[in-house]
C-alpha cells in the first residue's frame, strides 16, 4: 500500500466532520459487501445495492484492492489519536511520526490483517452471524389459550446464602438443598402449584465463601417465561473455636497471663477433624507473637473443569493452609498494695540481673 497521500474520508464517502458513529456505519455498509468472506445467500437481503452490479464510489479499483483501503481507512479513522493525528499532519505525519505535547507519537503502521478489523466492528467473522444464529437456534416460543403466541424471557435468578460450618469445608459435604416453586400441573398449561423440589450441592472440601452454585432453569415455572437459576452462594457460619483468613487458614486465639508469656508453656489444640495438636511454646511470647503450624489449616479448593474434577475426584488433597495461633494476655483487674510491692520488687531484680546479663554480653564481644 505504498503510495501518494490517500484521503481516507473518501475512501469511506464520508465528510471529513463526520462523527466516529456514522464513519462505524459507512465502514459496515462497504465491509458487508467486500468482505471476501461473506455469504452470498444471505447477500441480497442485506445489501440491496448488489443488484446494481456491486458498484461502488471506489469502482473500477478490483474488489480486492477496494477490501484491502476500506479497512486501513477504518483502522486510522476508527481510532481517536490516529484520526486526530491524520487530521492535522495528513498521512505523511501519521507515517513518519510526530512530536505531541505529552511525547513523540511513533510512526504508524497498518498490520496488513483486514479481517482483524472486519472482526472488531462486527464482533464476528460473518456480518450475517446473528441471522444465522437465529435461523440455527430459534428464540424459544410460548403459544397459549389465554396469553397467544410470544418469546419466551427469562424470568430474574434467585440467590439464597447457604451457611456452611468449618467442619464442613474441611472434609467437603453434600447438601440437599428443598426449594419451593411454582410448577405447571396441566397439560394446558393453566394451572400453576407450589411444588417441593430438592437440589443437590457437591461442597468439595476448602470450598471458599462466595463460591456460588448455579442451577440452570430451576426456579419458578410458567407458561410464557423461560426460568430463571437458582444459585446458592457459600458463607461462612461463625465457629466458636476457629477463624478463617485468607481464605485457607484457620486463626486459633488462646488466652495467657504474664507468667506463661514469660516463662513459657504447653497446651493442646482439638482440630476440625477430631485430632488433637501439642503445642509447645518456649520462646517469649511478646505482643504480635504467632505460633504457626504448617498445613494444618483448611484444604485448598481449586477450581477444577469437568473433566479434572472427574478424575481427581477421589483424590486426596494434600494442600492445605496454616494453623496461625495468636495470644491474649490476661492481667489482673485488681492488685493489692502488698501484691503491688511484690511486683515493683521482682521487676527491679528482673531488671537488675537483665542488666546484668547485658553488661556480660558486651564483655564477650570486646
């Protein structure tokens, strides 16, 4: 395409203040009859003009070479900078590049691929495309006594929270979920009942707050609506034990006083699958301390396809989260003066032989 300047706006037959708009459609009216991939069986229903021996403003140009400027126009047109650019500089400017207020503007160059912008404007390989679509999956129909003939829309979905307990995702459950909907009880389709329908949920285990289910068309039936989903969305039920943080980890809280925190301990901890931890604290526990087991949190639930969860269905999951122990320090809520004056003295030689400690250790460092 090496050549004097070309005016794009003529290109597409458009002025040269035409908005972005009408310059869209000008390019789908030309691209719909060029385009090298069109069906000529749906041709003549949408572009009438064909029976005029398929001339254009660019006429006698070959159809291939009036394909190849339509969507380089449109590729330069189409776009703000590019338009803007080519407005004020011409092509010369658009393809040697130009110096703007916010940085240079490189040169331009046409990718040379016309069908990948045919497939931005028209969403699709074929302008015909949603013909086609209607012709190969009709819209679903109601025909009745009382309400006639008409499209079928979807009625709106349903949402319900299904609370699930830590116990439940760590080893994954199956729940029967019983919904009440209205169903059509007659072959006339004029009668309408509530009807006790149960859905059935497949809780792997780790499965995360806000997961939701989706159960396509099962919510209220009528004659002339197809049915909405009903989807179940994963919450969290509070646990009088455990906390659950991002996402896989459990937080467990464990009360101490001073004395534990400063000369250490020992406790058990019951886990969600009947096992019961030792933990062992030796160090000191100042404030912001964690205690972390490894793995010994929630399992991982990862987002499986079809075929993936079928195979790994009774696979062991052997990723899980961590055990994040945190501590609260119990004080006293109230000292008496003699409990008082034990403490002063035992943080005086608590302090007096930490000094000492310190001084020692400077001593070993010289």
């Amino acid at each position: 395409m090496n050549r004097p300047e070309l005016d794009y706006y003529a290109v597409l037959d458009m002025p040269r203040n035409a908005s972005k708009e009408q310059i869209t459609l000008a390019y789908r009216r030309m691209a719909v009859r060029l385009c090298p991939h069109r069906d000529k069986k749906y041709e003549m229903d949408f572009v009438p003009l064909a029976q005029e021996g398929r001339l254009t403003h660019l006429s006698p140009m070959s159809e291939t070479k009036q394909w190849a400027y339509i969507n380089m126009a449109f590729d330069v047109l189409g776009h703000d900078l590019y338009r803007a650019i080519y407005d004020r500089y011409g092509e010369a400017g658009l393809f040697e590049g130009v110096m703007l207020p916010n940085g240079y503007f490189p040169p331009y160059q046409y990718h040379g691929d016309h069908m990948k912008v045919y497939e931005q404007v028209f969403a699709s390989y074929s302008p015909f495309a949603n013909v086609i679509d209607a012709i190969t999956n009709p819209p679903s129909l109601y025909a009745t006594r009382e309400h006639g003939i008409g499209v079928r829309h979807k009625d709106a979905n349903t949402e319900r929270i299904i609370h699930l307990s830590l116990e439940e995702v760590r080893t994954g459950c199956v729940k029967l979920m019983h919904v009440w909907r209205q169903e059509i009880v007659d072959k006339k389709e004029s009668r309408l009942e509530k009807r006790k329908h149960t859905l059935k949920l497949i809780i792997r285990p780790g499965t995360t707050a806000g997961t939701r289910f989706c159960f396509k068309e099962e919510g209220d039936r009528y004659p002339t609506t197809i049915p909405g989903d009903i989807i179940f969305i994963v919450a969290d039920k509070p646990h009088p034990t455990f906390e659950r943080r991002n996402m896989h980890d459990l937080v467990y809280r464990y009360d101490i006083n001073l004395a534990q925190a400063y000369t250490g301990f020992t406790f058990f901890v019951d886990t969600l699958d009947k096992r019961q931890l030792k933990i062992v604290i030796s160090d000191v526990v100042t404030p912001g301390y964690q205690k972390i087991m490894p793995l010994e949190g929630l399992p991982k639930c990862q987002n499986l396809d079809a075929v993936k969860a079928i195979k790994q269905a009774n696979k062991r999951i052997e990723d899980f989260g961590d055990l994040i122990i945190e501590f609260n320090y119990l004080f006293p809520k109230y000292l008496t003066p003699e409990m008082k004056t034990l403490t002063r003295n035992f943080y005086k030689e608590f302090r007096r032989m930490e000094q000492a400690l310190e001084d020692e250790e400077k001593l070993h460092m010289k």
